[in-house]
C-alpha cells in the first residue's frame, strides 16, 4: 500500500490548485487523475477566462491548463499519478483504490483527502433523445478542440447557459454551422457578454423555447431533424408553435451535476440543493465536510465557475496542510486572500444562486 | 431584449455610447458591457487611466473619455469581447470599427467585406484597414474597418468571404 | 470532419494507424479515442441498446456516461469516447450486454 500526506483526487482547476497550495506550505502530495493529461476540463477551453488577474482572467482556459499542470509536475512535493481512476474509497481503513494504466490496482492511504472530482452533464427528457447525434455540449467540445473533429454540419443548441453559448461560438470557429440556441427559460442563463458574441455571428437565441422531439434518419439510425416549440410562463409547451430543424447535431446544455460518488462512499453528510447542481456536501467555511480530513472543491462542492473553482482548491488545500501542521508562515494572509478573491467573486448579482446555495450548506 | 437574443437595444446602448464631443475628437473606446459580472481585465489592460478601477470587481467598467487615446490595447483583452474603438474622424463620409475577430479565414488589409450589425446581418460593405495581430493580441485579433459614418454605432461584425468577398 | 485549420489550436499530426470497425478497414490517429476516429469516419452508431435495440452514439465524451459501450479486441463494454486507438485494433458494434472473459 502506497501512503502519502494528502491525497488530491481531481486533476482539474480545483483539484491543480489544491495540490499545489498544500505544496507550497510544504506537505507531500499525490495528484490522482483518470487523463492522460492534468488540467481537467480546462484543456477544451479556447475561450478567455473571467475574473481577475490573480485567477488568470484574460487568459484562455487551455493556456491555464498547461501552465497548471507544468507547475505541479515540477513541483517536488507532488507525487502525479496520471492514468489512474479512483473507483472507490474504504472509509473503515481509509484506503482509497486505485486502478492503474486499466491494469493494476492500487492501494493508497491518506492522512487527508482533498476531492476535486468535478461534474457530468444533464440529461434532457424529450422524444427519441437518445439517437446518436445528441451530445453533451461539453462532449461536442471535448471532440472539437482536444481531438480536432466537428460533429456534424448543423447544430440546435439547447440550453442558453455560459456552456451553451460558449460551445456554440466555439462550434463557429471550427466552422460548424449553429442554427439556433434555444431555452425553456424567458431569459438568457449565461452572461450576456458570451449571447452578444453569438448574436453577431447571425445566431438566433431563442428564449422560452424547448424540444419537442428530434427524428432519426431511416437509413443511417443518426439524428436528421428536431422539432422546437414555445412554452409559456408554467413552462408548459404551446401546440400550434412547433419549429423543425433540419440538424444533424443537437447540443444538450442544461447543467451540470457533481460527481459526488466518493462523497456517498465517505459517508459525508449530503443535501440536495439545486442551485448548486444536486447533491452536494454540508461543509466549513474552510472546505472540509462532515467527515474529518476529507476536504471538497470545484463543482462536486458545488456547480460554478472555473475561477472560482480554482480559489476553492487552493483554500482546501492550504487547509489540508494546515491541519497536518505545515505553515511555512504565510498561511494567514494567503488564506485569507482566498476567501477574499471567492467573496469578490461571487458578491455580484451573477452570483446570487451560488451564495444561496452555499448559504445551505455551510456549518 | 438584450436578455432575450443577445441583442442591446438602443436604449442599452444609450448608456454606453462615448460623449458626442470625444467622438468628434479622434478615436474612442466603447465596451458593450451590460451586465454585472466578475471580471476586470479592461482595467487591468489599460494605460492611460482611462478604464477606471474597479472598486467591486462585479461593477461595470467606467470610462474617463478624456484619458481614452484609442490606443486599442483592451480590445483584445477583454473575455467577453465586448469592446470596440470607433473613429469618426476617419474620413468624411467613413468611420472606422476596430473589433475583435477570432475566425478563419483572417481578411487583409484592403480587403472589402461584409460589415455585419449586432445581429449578425449584413449592413454595408467596407474596406479594411488595419489588423492588429501580434504577440500581444494573443490569437485575438483586432481588424479595423472603414464603414459609412452612420454606421458607426451599428457595425460591429464582419464577414470574410461574403459579397464583399 | 477532421478540422484543418483553427483561430485558436493547433493540432499536432500524430501517427496514423489502421484498425477495422466491423470488419471495415479504417484509419484514425494513434492515442485519439476510439469515438473520435470512427467519428471522423463519418461512423456515429456505436452501438444498440439490448432490450430496445435502439441505436445509441456517444454522449459525455468524458467516460462517464456509458452511452458508447463497443466491443474492442473482443472485449465488451468498451467506453470508446476515453479508450485510446492503437494500430490494428478490432471494434465493433455491441448489440447486446457481453460476456465477461
């Protein structure tokens, strides 16, 4: 059995981030990601990021990825283990199992557990919504920029979210014609600054419309036309206001839920809160949720935004360390700046849900 | 209806226009930005004191027009592509339209194309002018384009490869 | 389907290796997944679904959903969205649970 101070699980933003923080206060770690690759769903992000210069703003996300990752496979506190899926965890003995390169099975123990394993993508109900051609928008834009394939030639975008409206830009800069983002809600989820970017493009946005149906190709099985149609303030839909499209790709964006598996396994304390994705864990302040040593960040502690999910990894794990005793002396102010930058963060009107959220969750 | 299809109205972008009399001066900064949200790079991007400093970082950017040169060195900075440098004194029936323009094919200088409106459609025919895609720019570029003069609150896309080829 | 040229990436040309799907020979990349190379070969049906036999694509691309399960050198159940191609690899489409070996 392989041992180590801190256990990071989660190669993404939070979990880089984390690592990283527990290092530089001087703890050992081991990184533990599934990909080949550190940095998460960051290395498909094209765009520039949000926030502040501290949190990277103005730079692409995949450039925040590389640089990341760079810095903790150079660090010599933390042990990377790439490759490498946790496919579960033995809260008796405190073992987390590990399978490695799909071949061997590891055995690691932990004096504290930092999980930053992230989020999946919703599921939408409508007719024949399984027909191959209907993807995750995070899935079209794993296949675009990391592997450099299009999904098809026509899209209808559904969900009017931040990853709606970013993956349908990105769709049009891999030369992928969008035919229309469409949401159930009366009014565009994402920020505005990414709707203005897709409206120039001639993109329509279509707002309080949902699916109907998508219909198959006789031949080939795949997705050949959706229908949309309008619904009214109960988010009933109204017959007679029906829309087909003729697209060979339909793009579910409706939301992300954490992957909270490890969380159930730990036996931590769990609450459905909606605002924050589904079911996410009761925590401190300081990240660590109701069982002693285990630590949360990023969006399995709650669904948000790669900013902010890199500020919750560097307070859990600057927390982690700190509760093993490291404190090379600057604990104080670079905790408090943490909590600092996530106030900033989430003070704004954008950030009303997540305050909401969080309100429920911390003890 | 900003809320409903992305597109500001007249009324949104009111609000955001640079004074009459900056705009008779020579080239000006407009950030299309409307919302409340957490980000700050325009004033971070920003040499000459224009873009003031955030005291929430939530706020929306405010501008001090008469720091503003239109240097341009925002444009490409920030993440929501939201500004634009508007020169009214090009010429005197063109102004120009600095944009941010992430696509391929990249037009060249003295290149005519389609001068697109905020929803994408197709106002007028212009020539470009000016591209700006360095180092600095960062695989943003920054294309400026001549377009008749009362458009100069209306151009703020183009295409590469239209009927203005 | 392949993209040739991007405004923001970059892709490096890697090996290209061949492996059949079905029977048919195709070519793909050496390392991309699976799902990515029949998908540049025009191939978005990876599988039926075993009571309805609904034919069923890939859906999160990440490995967590289980929607593009294939049989791969004759093992089934195959997530092929996260499992990397290799030269001469056998694929084909799985139309009911599989067996484990």
């Amino acid at each position: 059995m392989r041992k180590t101070e801190i256990a990071v699980i989660g190669g993404g933003p939070a979990g880089l981030m984390a690592a990283l923080a527990a290092a530089e206060m001087g703890a050992e770690v081991t990184l533990v990601d599934k990909n080949n690759n550190l940095g998460g769903q960051l290395v498909k992000q094209t765009h520039m990021f949000f926030g502040s210069e501290k949190e990277h703003a103005s730079t692409r996300g995949i450039d925040i990825g590389k640089l990341l990752a760079k810095e903790a496979q150079n660090h010599s506190k933390i042990k990377i283990m790439n490759n490498s899926e946790v496919i579960g965890y033995y809260p008796d003995d405190g073992v987390i199992g590990i399978e490695v390169e799909e071949e061997k099975f590891v055995k690691l123990k932990a004096d504290k557990i930092i999980i930053a394993t992230g989020a999946s993508e919703k599921f939408l109900p409508f007719v024949n919504n399984d027909l191959p051609g209907i993807y995750g928008a995070g899935a079209v834009q794993t296949l675009m920029n990391e592997h450099g394939v299009v999904p098809g030639n026509d899209v209808l975008m559904v969900g009017a979210g931040n990853i709606g409206l970013i993956v349908s830009y990105q769709l049009m800069q891999a030369g992928v014609n969008v035919k229309a983002i469409i949401d159930a809600a009366p009014k565009i989820g994402g920020y505005l600054v990414h709707a203005s970017k897709v409206a120039r493009l001639g993109v329509p946005i279509l707002t309080s419309y949902s699916v109907k149906a998508a219909y198959p190709n006789q031949i080939t099985k795949a997705l050949e036309r959706a229908s949309i149609w309008k619904v009214d303030q109960n988010w009933q839909p109204i017959p007679g206001t029906e829309k087909v499209l003729k697209v060979d790709v339909l793009c579910i964006s409706v939301g992300l839920s954490p992957l909270a598996e490890l969380l159930w396994q730990a036996g931590c304390n769990m609450k459905y809160v909606p605002q924050l994705g589904g079911h996410v864990p009761t925590r401190t302040n300081d990240l660590e949720t109701s069982v002693t040593g285990i630590y949360v960040a990023g969006d399995v502690a709650g669904v948000e935004e790669a900013s902010s999910a890199m500020i919750e990894g560097r307070l859990a794990g600057l927390n982690a360390a700190k509760s093993l005793g490291y404190d090379n002396g600057t604990y104080e102010e670079k905790h408090q700046e943490a909590l600092n930058q996530l106030h900033d963060l989430r003070s704004g009107p954008v950030g009303e849900k997540i305050r909401e959220g969080i309100s429920q969750l911390v003890s | 209806m900003l809320l409903q299809n992305g597109i500001p109205t007249t009324e949104d972008l009111e609000t955001r226009i640079p004074p009459k009399e900056r705009l008779a001066k020579g080239p000006v900064v407009m950030i299309e930005c409307f919302q409340e949200i957490p980000c700050n790079p325009c004033n971070t991007a920003c040499k000459q004191g224009a873009i003031q400093e955030f005291k929430d970082i939530n706020d929306k950017p405010e501008i001090d027009y008469d720091n503003c040169t239109g240097c341009g060195l925002c444009v490409s900075k920030c993440p929501g592509l939201a500004i634009f440098i508007i020169d009214e004194t090009y010429s005197d029936k063109e102004a120009t339209v600095s944009l941010p323009y992430e696509f391929l094919p990249l037009p060249k200088e003295g290149q005519e194309v389609d001068l697109l409106d905020r929803g994408g459609n197709k106002v007028s025919q212009g020539k470009v002018v000016k591209i700006r895609n360095g180092k600095y720019e960062d695989r943003t570029p920054v294309i400026t384009v001549a377009v008749p003069k009362e458009l100069s609150m209306v151009v703020r896309n183009i295409r590469v490869g239209g009927d203005g080829k | 389907m392949r993209i040739e040229q991007h405004p923001i990436l970059t892709f490096e040309k890697k090996k290209e290796v061949e492996f059949t799907f079905d029977g048919k020979k195709m070519k793909g990349y050496e390392g991309e997944p699976i799902a990515s190379a029949l998908h540049a070969n025009g191939v978005m049906v990876l599988s039926y679904s075993k009571n309805s036999h609904r034919a069923r694509g890939f859906y999160c691309a990440i490995g967590n959903c289980s929607s593009c399960l294939m049989t791969v050198n004759g093992e089934p159940n195959v997530r092929v969205c996260t499992e990397k191609l290799r030269e001469g690899m056998v694929v084909e489409t799985q139309r009911d649970r599989g067996d484990l070996k």
